[in-house]
C-alpha cells in the first residue's frame, strides 16, 4: 500500500469540509511557531561548549522545519542572567532554557552537583550509563522538579586536568592557603584542604590570574584551558582532575515550558540534546591531544598529583559526603545510588576497559602504536 503524506491528507480534508475543520488545527497545535532564549555558562570563544548549544539550537530548528527556533546567548549576554545564575533564571521563567554545568548550583544545594560531577565519583561513560539505565534521570528530575526545572543529558566533560598553578604541588600541604578558582562542589572539599575557592565563570579566569587575586585555577583540558590563555599566567599543568572524572552538562528546562510542549517537540529536544553531547564528547577527544602538544612546547610543566595527596582527598570528600548526608536527605538519597553505582562499575572496569586501556598505554609509550 503506497504511503499517505501529511500533505495529501491535509489536501484531502480541505476537499472534504468538515475533516479540514478538524484535522487542520490538530496539525497546527502538534507543530506550534515557536521561539526560546537558550542562557548559556559559556563564552563564545569556547567552541565545543558553547557550540554545543547551538548544535542543540540547530538540530531543533532542522528536525521542525525552523518551526522551533531557540536563539543561543553567551554568558552574561543576555541582561540580568550571568554566566553562572542561568538555573536560577530557568527556573524564574526569565528565559525558557540553558545549557549549564549543574554543580553552579551547589552552593543553594550540593544536591545539585551530584547532577554533573563530585570529586571521586563516576567517571564520563559511567555517568551515561547511571543516567540513562542506572535511574540517574529520574532521581535527578525528581530533585530538579523542586526548584521549577526539567534537565536533559547534553554532553560531558570527560576527565578534566587538575589545573593550573604557580609553584609545584608536591604533597596536599602545598594547597594550603592557594587561592584558586575552581568550580562547584569540589570548591568545599578544597576547602577542607586549606584551600581558598572562588567560582568564577570562564571568561575571568585569566583576568583574575593577571590581577593577582587567584593563585590557581583549573577550568576543563587542554583545548579550552589553550583558548583561556590560562598557560600564560601559571607553568606548572596537573593531573588528574580527581574532582571531576567526569562532568555531565545540562540543558534544563523551565519546568511549565516543558510540559506545555507537544510530545513531539520534547523528543525532538531530547534528540537534540543527545546531539549535543555527542559532539562535545567527540570534539574533546578530538582536540585535546593536539591542544596537549601544543601547551608542552609552549613550555607548560606537567605534573601528576601524587597518589599520598590524592589520598588526602579522598578522604576530605568522603568525611564532606558523610556530613552532607547527615543533613540533606536528597543528597543522601542520589549519593547513596551513585556510589552503589559506582562500586558495580569499577568492579566490571578494571577487567575490561582498565586492562586493555592500560596495555594500550604502555604500547604508546614504547612507541609501537
């Protein structure tokens, strides 16, 4: 049997009279004009997550015949909404969406950061696997739903680098009294630690390095960390990023505007945001090695944190996820899912990806790849 479009069965109710008075307006309301602002926490020049948004933005337009447009704004482009409150602006209706890291949040709720990364917890692949099959979506939409949000997957991180410093972290008493930018929940572990944190968005990291004010800072990798100039204020690169092993991205929605959506269009913004991550995804693994390289000559000393100071660490953010637990009972709720989560995952890990990766490795090192 030949396949009906929906344009000859639009063509044929108008012919009909009465079918066109039905059928025409459920098109309409399945396929509405509309036009979002998408707030993001990044600056333009940082390409995969910022561009991670528009290839969201894209995608939605592409799939709805630019029926669905939603225009992407730079951090603090956007009046009254800075790079880092764009949750809290979702969530007021100020504007309908955002592409964000979740942990900005954690300061209102450290519940928030268990959204995107805590120190020590899932690395990237295993936060897919939590959200998607592990109930990771479901216990972080119950939590969004308190503060007027709906959050979709859009990317991650990956394992980040340790940051930037100007002298040499030899043992966990070197942090100290650092003053150092670094973002979300891992700010009050650090603290533990004698550390000084200071949130600030991308874009004033170097400014801050320049001007005297921070000591350090860690931001993502070697592809972003490059665009920030962040190799020009400090020489010595650490690793690994111990507080995020992997950091999931959002884009969360006004809670009303997302449910006021044709289901086709909220598959349609799922789709896309799955795009999205994708594309981040890829894009870091694609440049950072090269970026790396380029760091190196330029004269950045890399350094790994050495495993008696991560053991430091370890510990302060266990102690921290105690304390938290005790008080907060969404915390505990989801961190008690993702260590539970955690524990399977490393179980299966260290067998497959582990060995082989490590292996691997060695080869690289031995120059035989």
């Amino acid at each position: 049997m030949p396949r009906i479009s929906r344009r000859t069965v639009l063509k044929g109710a108008g012919a009909a009279g009465t079918a066109a008075s039905i059928a025409a307006p459920a098109v309409a309301q399945s396929s509405p004009t509309l036009k979002w602002r998408l707030a993001t926490s990044w600056p333009k020049s940082l390409d995969t997550l910022f561009g991670g948004a528009e290839r969201f933005a894209d995608y939605v337009a592409d799939a709805t015949d630019n029926k669905f447009r939603i225009e992407c704004f730079p951090a603090g482009a956007i009046q009254g909404v800075p790079g880092l409150q764009v949750t809290e602006a979702v969530s007021a209706g100020t504007v309908e969406l955002c592409h964000t890291a979740p942990y900005y949040m954690a300061g209102t709720d450290p519940t928030f950061a268990l959204a995107c990364a805590v120190p020590f917890g899932l690395n990237g692949r295993m936060q897919s696997a939590w959200w998607r099959e592990g109930g990771g979506e479901e216990l972080i939409n119950a939590f969004y739903e308190k503060h007027n949000i709906f959050g979709l997957l859009a990317g991650n991180t990956m394992a980040q680098m340790g940051g930037w410093y100007r002298r040499e972290i030899a043992t966990a008493d070197d942090l100290k009294g650092l003053r150092m930018r670094i973002g979300g929940f891992a700010g009050s572990v650090m603290s533990k630690l004698g550390v000084i944190p200071q949130q600030l968005a991308g874009g004033e990291i170097l400014p801050a390095f320049e001007k005297g004010t921070i000591d350090a800072a860690e931001w993502v990798g070697p592809y972003d960390d490059e665009k920030l100039g962040l190799h020009k204020a400090a020489k010595y690169y650490y690793y690994p990023g111990w507080w995020e092993g992997g950091a999931m991205l959002h884009i969360q929605v006004n809670r009303a505007k997302w449910s006021d959506l044709p289901r086709t269009y909220q598959a349609i913004l799922g789709a896309a945001a799955t795009e999205a991550g994708e594309f981040i995804v890829g894009r870091y693994d694609s440049q950072n090695p090269q970026a790396l390289k380029r760091l190196v000559a330029a004269g950045t000393q890399l350094r790994p944190f050495s495993e008696a100071t991560m053991d430091v660490c370890f510990r302060a953010a266990h102690e921290l996820y105690a304390e938290i637990s005790g008080k907060n009972e969404d915390f505990k709720k989801i961190w008690d899912a993702v260590r539970a989560f955690r524990l399977d995952q490393y179980l299966w890990l260290q067998l497959a990806d582990s060995t082989y990766d490590n292996y691997m490795i060695v080869q690289q090192r031995k120059h035989t790849l």
